[in-house]
C-alpha cells in the first residue's frame, strides 16, 4: 500500500476545505496539513446568510464551523486572508499571493465559486462581509430590486418582505426557481411569493443598472421597462473560482475536471463548489453547489488521499426555506424533467414530487413533507413507471 502523503495542502477553508481537514485526522493521518483560504476569518457556514435573516448574522460565532478547540485538535498549519495565486503542479507547490511558496505532497482544491456580477452597483451574497452589507440595506431601504429567480434570488425576496421591504425580482427565465424545481414548484413558488407581496417581471433581462444608494438606483430591463428602486441585489449564479490555475495544466471545465474519485491529476483532488466531478450513479460529470455535496466531498477526499480509492457516488440533496415552506429535494432535477405528484398532505398543503429522465427517477422534491421526502429519497434510480404504479396503489 503507498504511504500517505507527508504534507497535504488544501486551498480553501470553506466547508468543503475544513470537512476533508477532519475527515484527515478522524482517520488517523499524523502528517502536516496546510489550510490556505482567502478570507480573514475561520471556516463557517454559508447556507445561512441567505435562509435566516441577514441583518440577525451578528458575528463569526453565529455561522463558524468549528470553535478553537477543534481547530487546535485539526492542528493546522492555518494560512487565513492570503488566497492562492498558483498551482505549481510540476514543482508541487501552492503559490500564495504574498509569493510564499507552500510544499505539498497531496493537494486538495477548495476554492469554491464567486458569484457572477452584473455593471453598477449591484450586491451579491457570499460572505460574511457580503451578508452585513445586504443586512445594512435591508434596514435603510424601502423597496429592493433582485435580479435572479434562483435559489437564493428566492431566498433573498423572502428574507427582504419579512424585514417589511418591498420587493421586485426580475428573471429572463418564465417562472422562480423553474430550471431547478421544474413547472409545478415554480408555479407554486410563485403564488407563494405574490401572496407576501412580492412582484415578479419574467421573460427579459438586465441591460443596465444606474444609480446609488444615495439617491436610488435605476433598473433597464430588455423589454424597455425602466425600474426605480433604493438597493439592488444581484443573485444571478456562482462560477467557480479557477483563475489561480490557469497555468497549472489541469483540465478547467465548469470547474475542476475530476474523475470519480474526484481526481484531477496524480496526488490532486477538488471537493465542493469547485468541483466538476464524474458521478457513476447518474453517469455524468456533476458540479454541485450544496452545502451537504461540501462536506461529503471532502470526506471523500480525504478516504482517497490515504488510499481508500472509493468512488464518491452521491444522491445530491439541498434544500430552501422560503417564509413557512421547507423545499428539499434529493438527486437531480431541473425543468426539463417529466414531473409525477406521488403524495400529497392536505392539512399543510405539502407534497412530493418524483422527477424523471427517459423513464428513470432522477429526483425527488418535498414541500414540508420532509418525514415523506426520507422514504422517497429511495426511489431515486427506480422505473418510473413502477413507481407511479407504486404509489397509484397507496
């Protein structure tokens, strides 16, 4: 068996980067780890800048993901607010910004994604900092303009009308959260969000964005119509931050081209949103911005540098809290999917979805049913027509 690597070094202390730190040591691994991120502060949680309310995200105690004790059990060479500008794959060293050079002899890359911005001023949500300031502009503004009816531009509008902010979102797609939840939880979405309040304007895009905070902002849309607001909130999708290695060799393709051991060359791994890795349980290269992908990844990643040689096959899961709704969906789904409603709870209007592709379960999508959504989770992979037949039956 090959000896484990004496010094690993992971790029990116997020919960991706910190789950394979402790995933190292709960298996046993003695050896020096270095964990490089660029913000200043220690891991912590992300889903919840966006699913409890932003201005309520006082400090770093309220999201982190692991206190002093556990960072001191992890004993880490810790590299916090200095981002890796190179790969040196050849060399088998991490350049940081400052020009330090750090040795590895496994490296893990755990960069995660950036949020994609549009011209002017409008914010986007991926940090602590990030949170602050749309919590600051939640407080001062009367009305806010979101542009993207995704999964967060989703969460952002629910978060704004329960702080009593008006609420316009903008999206070129037909309905919210359509490529992700499909027609039926788009449709519901939507009545959902009308009935808080807020407006929706589907079908055109963004062509400017003037103003600031100041004196209020001015949305162009592609149809012509002109939008006043006082903040603007830019929720439009992550790319995966891969800039830093664009000289190292490896193969750059929505992310970080891994195999099924989320392998990107000899000795290198990428775990999280930075991953674009092949997934044998659905046959396709995958890359997932989960918080639950996160963690499970790193653990992976973690068995395959001390030789587990596992294939990381998951049943993707995440999940949206939207005002008193839960949305959890296990597997994968988008709008494209044929769509069969298998359970139904007429005392809190929840249900269950199954999602299908060319006869097969892909997916499975609960509307506060989640004791229901645990047992549908095994349907994934299943005839399609065997579990309509299933459940016609119940």
């Amino acid at each position: 068996m090959t000896p484990p690597p004496h010094r690993i070094a992971i790029v990116g202390a997020s919960a991706a980067g910190l789950s394979t730190c402790q995933a190292l040591r709960d298996n046993g691994y003695a050896g020096e780890i270095a964990l490089i991120g660029a913000e200043p502060e220690p891991p912590y949680d992300r889903p919840p800048l966006s699913k409890t309310r932003s201005d309520t995200v006082a400090c770093l105690t309220d999201v982190a993901l692991a206190d002093e004790a556990e960072l001191g059990r992890l004993d880490l060479d810790l590299r916090l607010g200095t981002a890796a500008s190179r790969l040196d794959v050849e060399g088998r060293q991490v350049i940081l910004d400052s020009g330090t050079a750090i040795a590895w002899d496994a490296c893990v890359i755990a960069t995660g994604a950036a949020p994609v911005t549009l011209p002017g001023n409008g914010m986007t949500l991926r940090t602590l900092d990030d949170a602050a300031r749309i919590g600051a502009a939640l407080r001062a503004a009367r009305h806010v303009t979101i542009i993207g009816a995704g999964v967060l531009g989703c969460e952002l509008a629910a978060l704004a009308r329960q702080a009593g902010v008006a609420v316009t979102v903008l999206d070129p797609q037909a309905g919210p959260m359509l490529d992700r939840v499909g027609r039926q939880v788009s449709k519901r979405l939507k009545a959902l969000h009308q009935g808080h309040g807020v407006a929706f304007h589907f079908g055109n895009g963004v062509e400017t964005i003037q103003g600031n905070d100041a004196h209020g902002y001015t949305v162009a849309t592609s149809d012509g119509t002109r939008l006043e607001t006082d903040r603007v909130l830019v929720a439009i999708g992550c790319r995966p931050t891969v800039g830093w290695l664009a000289d190292s060799g490896l193969t750059l393709d929505n992310g970080v081209f891994c195999n099924a051991f989320c392998e990107a060359a000899p000795g290198i791994y990428a775990a999280g949103d930075v991953a674009n890795w092949h997934n044998p349980r659905f046959g396709r290269q995958m890359r997932i911005e989960h918080r639950m992908n996160a963690t499970e990844q790193g653990m992976a990643v973690a068995a395959n540098i001390l030789g587990a040689r596992r294939v990381f096959d998951p049943i993707p899961f995440f999940w949206s809290d939207q005002y008193d709704a839960k949305i959890q969906v296990h597997g994968v789904i988008d709008g494209s999917c044929d769509e069969d409603l298998l359970e139904t709870n007429s005392q809190n209007g929840g249900f269950v979805i199954a999602y299908s592709r060319n006869g097969t379960v892909d997916g499975v999508l609960g509307w506060n049913m989640a004791r229901a959504l645990r047992k549908a989770r095994a349907l994934v992979g299943q005839d399609r027509s065997a579990v309509i037949t299933q459940f016609a039956r119940t």
